[in-house]
C-alpha cells in the first residue's frame, strides 16, 4: 500500500501540478516538499520519528514561526498522500486523535520543542465527558450506569405488580 516516499518524487511534482501555483510558489512548495521527503527517506516508516527529524534538520535554518507556516504545506501533502492511497494514514492527524484535540498546529508546536515526547504528553485531552482518571472512573461510571438500570427495571416491576386502586361511581347529587 506505502509507495511513498518515491525516489523519483513523481508523486510531489504530481501533487505541486494539481494545485496550479505560480512559478515562485511552486518552487518554494517543492522545496518544503522535497526538504520533507529527504528527512522521510532516512527512516524506515512515516511517523513521528519522521516530523521530529524533519522539524529538527530545518529549525537551524528557519525561524520557529516560519517553519510552523511550513508545517502546513505538509500537512497538506500527506493528506493527499492519504487521499490517493500513498501511504495509509497521516503521522499529524494520527497524534492528534491519540492527544484527542481537533488542530494540527498544537501537535507541530509540540514536536518542535526539546522534549517532544512530554510535550506530547502535556498537550494530551481527556477524551470529551472522559476523567484523567482513565480507567478506574470509567469503571465506576459503568457500575453506575449499571446500578442505575437496575433501580429503573425494579421500579417498573413493583408499577406492573401494585393492584390499580378502586374507583368509586360519582355520587349524582
């Protein structure tokens, strides 16, 4: 399934064409693109190891505010790698699911850093209605619930069994 990274970068110069940019432009991409490409080739799978090599090879030749704009050109790339069936999932938007947050950006600032491993770590969200519990809270959220079911069907029962009371003719007066 992974054709990707491509010796020939024929996949880059196809990807650079669809999206019909200026000359400049288009040297510019191709050299993010290409700069990319060189740090993927270096490692045996596309992960994390990838964007933190490339993210380190560029910091000394960038500033960390010009090298996060750059960062979106790749995510662009590997979403259409993703899309053509290059490689089977995106790196960025796999941290991203595993910190459970919605951008990109927070994941690339947190890989540029010197400890991007806790900085992973540090920007990680509880899952929406999750606890940093873990597991031990979604136990007793599921006793809970559980209790809770339970109550509820015994209620119904003692309804289904309490005799209806009488009721009494009204008195014409």
């Amino acid at each position: 399934m992974t054709t990707w990274p491509d010796p020939e970068r024929r996949l880059i110069v196809r990807y650079l064409a669809s999206l019909g940019l200026r000359r400049a432009s288009c040297a510019y991409y191709k050299q993010v693109l290409s700069s990319f490409q060189d740090a993927a080739e270096c490692h045996a799978e596309l992960g994390k190891d990838v964007l933190i090599a490339w993210l380190q090879a560029l910091s000394d030749h960038w500033m960390a505010t010009t090298l996060l704009n750059r960062t979106r050109i790749i995510d662009r790339f590997l979403d259409h790698l993703v899309k053509t069936g290059a490689i089977e999932r995106n790196p960025v938007t796999a941290l991203c699911e595993a910190c459970n947050i919605k951008r990109c950006r927070p994941v690339w600032r947190a890989l540029a850093t010197h400890d991007p491993e806790q900085a992973l770590v540090d920007l990680r969200q509880p899952k929406p209605f999750g606890s940093t519990l873990g597991a031990i809270m979604a136990e007793h959220v599921a006793l809970i619930a559980q209790q809770r079911i339970q109550i509820h069907l015994a209620a119904r029962v003692v309804l289904a069994v309490r005799p209806l009371p009488a009721v009494e003719p009204c008195a014409a007066g």
